[in-house]
C-alpha cells in the first residue's frame, strides 16, 4: 500500500467538519472551502496519526 491510498482530505491537517444547522459540512482550512472526505488534493499534508500508520505500514516514501 502506498501513501495514495491516504491522501484523501479526511486524513489531512487542514481538514474540518463542521456541524451546521443539524448538517456536516466539511471544509478545508487552507482553500477556504468547502470540501468532502474523500476529495484529495496536492496540498496534503497528513495529520499526526496518518503519518504513524504510514510507517508502521512502510508507506512512507522518504
């Protein structure tokens, strides 16, 4: 498994649901949009326990 099968926004620093009027929104700190889970984008910078699972899994390309 490589680090693409983790790149999704979900998995992302920047990444923020939200709930709105009884609705997830979810959105991206850094576009300053509107965005969905499994959207990805070239920007992504993983969050801290992505990055761990990674290494475990040797997914890391360093």
């Amino acid at each position: 498994m490589n680090s693409k099968a983790y790149q999704v926004c979900a998995t992302c620093i920047h990444f923020q649901a939200v709930r709105i009027d009884k609705k997830m929104t979810y959105l991206c700190s850094r576009l300053k949009y509107e965005t969905k889970p499994s959207y990805a984008f070239q920007c992504w910078e993983p969050k801290e326990h992505v990055k761990r699972l990674m290494e475990k899994r040797g997914s890391i390309n360093e």
